[in-house]
C-alpha cells in the first residue's frame, strides 16, 4: 500500500500547542481530517520551530510522537533548490519577513512529492507553484 505524505508547517501544529484563538479550530480539524488518509510529516526544521515551545525533549517528543508524525530527514538537493528560491525571492525585493526555513519547508515538500499542511501559503504558492497545498 502506498501510503500518501503530507507535511505539516510548523504554523499549523502551534495554533494547536497553543490553542490559538484565531487559527486553532482549522488547524486542529485540517490535521484530524489529513491524519485519516495521510501520513503526518515533520523535518527536523519544523521540529526545531515547534521546540521554542518546550522546555524539554521529552516533552516535545511526548507531544510530536513519531506514531502520529513521521519524522522525515531533509534531502540535500531540498537545500539546493531552497538557496535557489531564496536567492530569487531576495532578488525582487523579499525582506527577512519570511526566513529561509520556509523556502526550505517548501522545497523539502517539492522534492519529496509531498502536500503540503499551512495557513501561511502566500511564499509557498509564490515561489513553489507546483506544489500542492492544504490550506484555509
């Protein structure tokens, strides 16, 4: 069976830690909906980004376990096309408002063929056009 991949933006796994008033019931019911026909995903930068919230590893491991969210390595050739964005999104004026990590979030979902989960899919759909996305 192939099992379908979908990974989850650090924003979307926030609003649910810290029950966000605005964001909380999308993101919460969008991960219940994915979850029961996709496999969860996290890369170790989303995991670093959903970690400021912890004070412990065990903690976020208790909360992102790897039964629900499969933890999934960053390709090197993601980190390739992702300076390449980069460098073009700087280029035509892109500040520091949206940091590398998110380019690199959307090519590691490129390269690896996967959807990807956001609320935030303005630089995605921007600079990953092709990429296939679940958002609000």
């Amino acid at each position: 069976m192939i099992v379908r991949r979908v990974l989850v933006d650090s924003n979307v796994i926030l609003d649910v830690f810290t029950r966000d008033p605005t964001w909380l019931s999308w993101s919460s019911s969008a991960l219940a909906r994915v979850s029961e026909t996709d496999a969860l995903v996290v890369n170790p930068l989303i995991y670093g980004e959903v970690s400021v919230r912890f004070d412990r590893l065990e903690a976020l491991d208790e909360a992102l376990p790897a039964t629900v969210f499969r933890r999934d390595p960053l390709p090197w050739a993601a980190g390739f096309l992702a300076g390449k964005v980069f460098a073009e999104y700087r280029r035509h004026g892109g500040g520091r408002q949206t940091p590398l990590s998110d380019f690199y979030i959307g090519a590691h979902a490129s390269i690896a063929g996967m959807r990807l989960l956001t609320r935030d899919p303005s630089p995605y759909r921007t600079y990953f056009p092709r990429l296939s996305l679940i958002t609000p």
